[in-house]
C-alpha cells in the first residue's frame, strides 16, 4: 500500500500544473464578467494559478507522507489562512470563493483514480486513499472560511474603531475655547472612546474650556450620563472646564425623570450661549 500511496502523491506533484491550469480554465468559464474585470482576471491569472498548483501540491505531499496526517493538515490551514486572506482583499465573496472547493475535488480525483485504474489498485487500497484525502479536502474548506470571516471580522472592527475615531472630533473655537459635537447613541464602547480622545485632543489643543453639545443626542440614560460625567470629572482633573449645551427637550425630561444630578455642571440653552459667556 506504501508503494501505491507513494506513485499517487509522485503522480499529483508532476501534474500539479497541469492540473491547475486545467481547473482555472474550466472555474473562470462559469463566471460571469465585464470587460473590466475579465481584464483584471487575466492580469492575475499567472498567480491564481500557482496558488491553485501549490495546494494542489500539499495533496501530493500528503500521500508520500500518508503517515504523517497532522503535518498534512498544519500545511493546509497554512494555505487557507493565507489565501482566505488573498480572496477577500480580492473582494470575492465568500459563497464564490468556495465554490473553488468543488473544482479540487473534482480534479484532483479525476487524476487520483485515473492513475488508480491504471495500477489496477485494489477497493482497499482506494479505500484508504479516499480517508486520506476527502477530510483534507473538507478541512480545507472549513479552515478557508474560517480565515475569510477572520479577515472580514478584523476589516469591520477597524472600520468602526476609524468611525469611532472620527465621531469624537474636539473642533477648536478660539484660543483655549473647543466644542465637542456629540452625534448618535452613545455605547461602552463609544465612551471608551469619548474618555481618551477627549483628553489626547483637549490637552493637545491646549484648552482652558470644553463645550460639550447634546443637540445631536437622542437618548441619554444611566450609563450615557455617568460616562459624561466621568469624562467631564477627567477634564476637570486636566484644567479643563466644561460647558454642557444643546440638551433637547425630551432628553431633558429624562433626566429629570431619571433624577440624574446637574449640580456643579455648567449648562446652557446652545453653543452661542456658551461661547458669548466665554467672551462676553
């Protein structure tokens, strides 16, 4: 049996080219273009191939090292971390991506039981070559998507983090004077946020006086308030002096609803108000 695993792992490692330029061709007729992206396609077929010949090759490496099936599978996650990594910087989407799955499987079969009919192999024999190479096949689709939802996961938490970023903008008013427009809901993750940059910006613009807008808040609760007030007790402790304006009628109500405590905060109706108080 040796023998038999061996000629078939030497056999995929000879055709691999082969192999993968034939199953490129017949993937990409399947798929529908514009000119545009048939162009781009043909740009990078040379390296789609390799990458399709190179995992063609850790099936070959997996049946002259069938003893060794962990080896075999490290290689594979190897391989699908990087690619997944590839496809979905391609901007592929993931149901098209492992529609490749299909098109190995089919290949690489066709020359496994191609050289198997010619050896005469025994059921027993394909037997073992079928539980060697089907789970490295389905790994591979599972290690493939796990890599491409990685990549797509971590691509997603930078972008809000960068949204985050750009949703906690200290404008600077006058010297010493920097207003803080506050939009949308605030989360933990939010106030987080709201806490550091607040005082990077702040102490980087050198302010003596922070006014922090409401206007674009719709709901304040418990946690919003006491993030606020945390962020205003830290400014405080900084030099910096805060003046809350633009509370909407209704957020007022639920404050006073909620009896969230304003004593010792400067409040007032809107910027205008704030800023003439700061140099009238």
């Amino acid at each position: 049996m040796n023998n038999q695993m061996l000629l078939l792992g030497e056999k995929i490692l000879k055709e691999k080219d082969t192999i993968a330029k034939k199953l490129h061709k017949d993937r990409m007729s399947g798929v529908e273009m514009t000119e545009i992206e048939r162009s781009q396609a043909e740009k990078m077929e040379t390296h789609i191939v390799q990458i399709r010949a190179e995992f063609i090759e850790l099936f070959g490496v997996a049946l002259l090292n069938h003893e060794n099936k962990d080896e075999a599978m490290e290689k594979i996650e190897k391989w699908c971390k990087e690619t997944g990594k590839y496809f979905f910087k391609l901007g592929i989407p993931l149901d098209e991506a492992l529609k490749d799955a299909g098109y190995y499987r089919k290949y690489i079969w066709n020359e496994l039981e191609e050289t198997m009919m010619e050896h005469k192999m025994t059921a027993s024999e394909v037997i073992k070559v079928v539980c060697l190479i089907d789970p490295l096949l389905d790994h591979s689709i599972h290690c493939f998507s796990m890599a491409y939802v990685q990549y797509h996961q971590l691509t997603l938490e930078n972008a809000k983090q960068a949204f985050l970023e750009l949703s906690v903008p200290v404008v600077p008013l006058s010297k010493g004077v920097g207003i803080l427009p506050l939009i949308g809901n605030i989360d933990t993750g939010r106030a987080r946020l709201l806490m550091e940059e607040t005082l990077k910006q702040s102490a980087h613009l050198k302010l003596s006086h922070l006014i922090l807008d409401l206007s674009g808040v719709m709901i304040v609760d418990t946690m919003v308030a006491d993030q606020l007030f945390k962020v205003i007790e830290a400014l405080s402790l900084v030099g910096v002096k805060t003046i809350i304006t633009g509370i909407r009628p209704e957020v007022a109500q639920t404050i006073v609803t909620l009896g969230i405590n304003l004593n010792g905060i400067q409040v007032k109706a809107n910027v205008y108000q704030a800023f003439e108080e700061l140099h009238g």
